[in-house]
C-alpha cells in the first residue's frame, strides 16, 4: 500500500519509521465530515493513514465532502485510489450534522471514529480511544478540558446554552463534548435507527445511551482556513438543539400565559370594585396602552416559540433524505472482502 501519496515532509506519523505496535482487533473506521477542507486534508490524510496503519489491522478512512467549492474533490480523487480512503460527495452543502450522518451510514467498522478535518482534533488521542474501545467501552468522547482560547461571548453562550439543555428527560448531554470520538458498531446502529431529520448529534449519542467514558483534550488550532460556525450559525444550531430536545419553553410559555391570565383576572376585579364602591373611573389611558403593548409583545414570542416547534414538526413529517450523495469513490474493504469470500 502506497500511504506517501502526497505525503508532507513534516508528518508526524510516518509509516516508514513507525513500529507497528500489537494491533487492534476489528477493523477501524474513520469518518471526516468535510467543507472546504483542501489544505487540512492535505495535511491530515497522510498522518491519520500511517497513524491508523500502525495501530489496526483493518482500517478505512471516509471522507464526507459536504459541497466543497475548493480542490477537494481533485485532492480526493486521487486519494480515493489509495487502499482503505474512501470519498463520499454531497451534491450541497447539508451542514456537518447531515455530512457525519452521511459517514456513519457508510463507514464498515466495528468502530467508527469521527473527526473534524481541521485538524483541531489531535491525533494522538486516537490510540487512547482505539484501546479504551478494546477494553470494553462502546462509546469514547473527547471533551474540551478549557475554552480560554475562545472569546468570552461564546465562552458565555455556550454554558447558557448547556444550561438550558439540561432538562433533557434524563439524557445527559455531556458540556463541552463534540463529536470527535469512537464509537462502537452497537452505538453506530442504534444511531442509524433514528429516523429522525433533526439531526442534533450531540444530543443523540447521548440519548442512544451504551457505556461512555469522556476523554479530556485540548483543541488544536485549526490548521488553514476560518471555522464555518459564524455567531447566527451556532444560534440557530442551539435552537435546534433546545426545540428537539427539550420542551420546557413550551411549558414556560404556558405558565407564562397563566401567570398574566391570573394578574389580569384581579387587577379586572380590583377595577370592578373600584368602580362599584368608589365610582372614579380612572382615566387609564397609560395603563391600557402598556398593558396592551406587553400583552402583543407576550403573545408574539409565544407564537414564535410555537412556530418553532411547529417548524420542526414540518421538517419531520417531509421525510425528506438528510442529504443527497453525487458521487462516491474508493471501495469499501467489508464488500471487497465479501466479493472475494464468493
Ligand atoms: N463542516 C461540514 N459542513 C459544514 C460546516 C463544517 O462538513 O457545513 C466540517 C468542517 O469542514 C470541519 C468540521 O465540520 O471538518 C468542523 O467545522 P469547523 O472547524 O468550521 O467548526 P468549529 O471547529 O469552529 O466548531
Ligand atoms: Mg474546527
């Protein structure tokens, strides 16, 4: 197998040099969701392949181009025909939730490992999951031990946004866990079932359960190129994430509508009385018009709230695929193997 296509100078791993340490039982799978990744895959490719080569017998590498509009599908075209690089391509860009779905429907392992193509995610991690996974845990999960790196407003925003994750109906979704980890084929199939649209990943390895076992790291910087998630994107990824995993601003708005239900029912007897025992009709115009504002202002963001359930409920009942795949290539090593056993 010839690994050194396009292999950099500076790798880490190098295939070559390394020693081939007792390999893992079962073949490996590693799925990287990808948008516009060429200079990182670049990189990246030729670490992981020597990385995976000297740590499992069996291993393949699936890279899920989500619509790139650089040289990605040249730079994989060309790895596609190196043993084990698969090549899966979008026909758009589906957003990285519906790219891992893509890799996880594809990968053969009996472990798959997802990691982002940045980079960001150290490669040296993969042999601690590779023999956590061989001493029996069926899901390992990286989780980002500090985020002094980020500025303070999304620092912030992310542990609101945990906090209000939280009344997940006994799923713990796990702060400051992403989607680089392994997971088990019993976790990749249970994962697969979902027949849901609404792809809240984080939410569903948590909600598939299975024995986790967190791994703490620190996040490289990425490599080449800007981070895809702007601050309206990550907005409207922690509104996905609330309106498909909790219910309770469904249930706020309710309590919400009672409690001024309640408020308006009393200040309506207190004016009642005050006009039978004391007859001074306030002039109230202040009071109306406030009252009125709030009350629209209330009832906007109720509807909204609803709408956005509502939504959600219309995505799913589409039923429409998660993504579209224009082409692949490279053979998966499960159906080359069953080609060849017949
Ligand atoms: N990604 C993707 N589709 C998208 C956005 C991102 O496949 O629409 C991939 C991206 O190429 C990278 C991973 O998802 O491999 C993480 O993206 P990014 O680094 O932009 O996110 P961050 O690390 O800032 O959370
Ligand atoms: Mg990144």
């Amino acid at each position: 197998m010839n690994i050194h296509f396009i292999t950099r100078p500076d790798s880490k791993y190098d295939s070559k040099h390394a020693t081939k340490i007792t390999p893992v039982r079962g073949m490996v799978s590693c799925i990287i969701p990808a948008f516009n990744e060429h200079d990182n895959l670049a990189v990246l490719l030729p670490e992981l392949c020597a990385l995976l080569e000297q740590w499992c017998d069996a291993w393949e590498i699936i890279v899920i181009d989500d619509g790139s509009a650089d040289k990605t599908p040249e730079l994989m075209t060309h790895w596609a025909r190196i043993d084990g690089v698969r090549y899966v391509q979008l026909s758009r860009n589906f957003g990285k939730e519906a790219a891992i779905a893509a890799g996880l429907e594809a990968a053969d392992g009996d472990a798959v490992i997802c990691l982002d193509a940045d980079m960001q995610h150290p490669l040296a991690l993969i042999p601690n999951m590779l023999m956590r996974w061989q001493a029996g845990v069926e899901m390992v999960y990286a989780v980002r031990s500090d985020r002094d790196d980020e500025p303070w407003i999304k620092r912030v925003g992310t542990r609101l946004f945990y906090h209000l994750l939280a009344d997940t109906r006994g799923v713990e979704v796990p702060p400051n866990a992403g989607d680089f980890r392994l997971m088990d084929r019993k976790v990749v199939d249970a994962l697969l079932a979902l027949p849901e649209r609404t792809r809240f990943m984080k939410g569903l390895y948590a909600w598939v359960g299975f024995r986790s076992e967190a791994m703490p790291y620190l996040p490289e910087q990425r490599r080449h190129g800007v981070s895809h998630y702007h601050f309206f994107r990550l907005l409207g990824l922690a509104m996905t994430g609330i309106t498909a995993f909790t219910t309770w601003p469904l249930r706020l708005v309710g309590i919400a509508g009672a409690t001024f239900a309640a408020l308006s029912f009393m200040y309506g007897l207190y004016l009642v009385g005050d006009y039978l025992f004391d007859g001074s009709a306030p002039s109230g115009w202040t009071t109306i018009v406030t009252a009125l504002l709030f009350f629209a202002g209330v009832n906007l963001i109720s509807l909204g709230m609803i709408g956005e359930y509502i939504g959600r409920i219309f995505d799913e009942v589409k039923g429409r695929p998660l993504y579209v795949t224009r082409q692949k290539r490279g053979r998966s090593r499960a159906k080359r193997a069953k080609a060849q056993a017949s």
